[in-house]
C-alpha cells in the first residue's frame, strides 16, 4: 500500500513545522528573556520613581521650611546688608539713654563673608531698666549687633553710666566676577 500525499501537502507540513520551531526558538530565545528583563528593569523604574516622590516630598518640605523661616526672619536676614550708621543709632535709641555716644568703628575681622565691626559706646541712664529695654530692642534693629561683656555701670549723680562694646556684622559686598569665579570653582572640583 502506497500513500499518496501531494507536494503541496508536504510543502505545507514542512513549512508549518519550520515555524513551529522558529516561534518556540524565537520566544525563548528571546521574548522571555527580554519579558524577564522588562519586568526587572519595571520593578527598578518604580522603585526609583518611589524614592524620587520621597525625594520631591522631602525637597518640597525643605524649600517650604526654608521660606517660612526667610519670611519669619526677613529683618535679621536684610539687617546684614545694612551699612552701621552712628547717627542713625544715636537717632534710634537715644529714648533709652540721657546721653550716649559712640566711638569710631574698627574693623576687627573681615572673614570669608562677613566683616565684624567694633563699636565702644558709652551712656547715661536712668535706671537699669531702660538699659534692659534697649537690650530687647536691639534684636529688632537694623543692624546684627553683638554686645560684648563685661558691661561697665557706674553711679554718677543721678543718673548710671555705662560702657560697652558692641559688635556690628555685616555681610561682605562681593564683586559679581568673584561670585562668578566662586562658583565655577565649586562647579569643577569634581
């Protein structure tokens, strides 16, 4: 008994067997190794985009903070701009003294960014309590004062004299090409 099947048939099944491998060959040799590989590069991708949310959060909360406390302390931050002027002391807080005067400023220390100012500064007051009041005023001046003990009261009179030394802090004026030179070096280090 002989069988006879056509040459398309054969064709067919051999053609169909031939892909039949190339499909299997080809998804694992390939498909499910990629499809592993998607799914570990997925599981990554949402792990970093996790850790950047919390990144974004923290930084949110940071830059909030940051600008509630620039807004809450907008005086002693614009104070550091502010040029020492004994006049306009004197003007300022002379309610608080019968007599008071100020010796010229000395450059003590000019840090990297800050120039300190001292100040001696003599008075006359009626009681303690007004010196105490111009201590509690000087934290809302316009200047970042320091004043430095000991704290010299004499009788004289009526009236107490004092003498003190104060120090004024001041942010140093920087040239635009220093900031600028600052900068890059700070940029290229690494």
């Amino acid at each position: 008994m002989k069988i006879n099947i056509p040459r398309q048939t054969i064709f067919l099944l051999g053609l169909s067997t031939f892909l039949l491998l190339f499909v299997f060959i080809f998804s694992f040799g390939v498909l499910i190794p990629k499809g592993k590989e998607y799914r570990i590069q997925n599981t990554e991708q949402k792990k970093e985009k996790k850790d950047l949310r919390a990144y974004q959060a923290f930084n949110d909360e940071k830059i909030a903070n940051i600008n509630l406390l620039r807004e809450n302390n907008k005086v002693i931050i614009s104070a550091f701009d502010n040029e020492f002027n004994p006049i306009k002391f004197k003007k300022e807080y002379k309610e608080y003294f019968s007599r008071l005067d100020i010796s010229e400023q000395i450059t003590v220390t000019a840090k990297d960014e800050f120039e300190i100012y001292e100040v001696n500064t003599t008075s006359e007051i009626n009681s303690p309590k007004s010196f105490y009041n111009f201590l509690e005023s000087i934290n809302k001046s316009a200047w970042i004062i320091k004043i430095d003990f000991p704290i010299n009261f004499k009788r004289y009179n009526e009236n107490i004299t004092s003498s003190f030394t104060m120090k004024v802090h001041k942010i140093k004026k920087k040239s635009k090409t220093t900031e600028i030179t600052k900068v890059k070096n700070e940029l290229f280090e690494d």
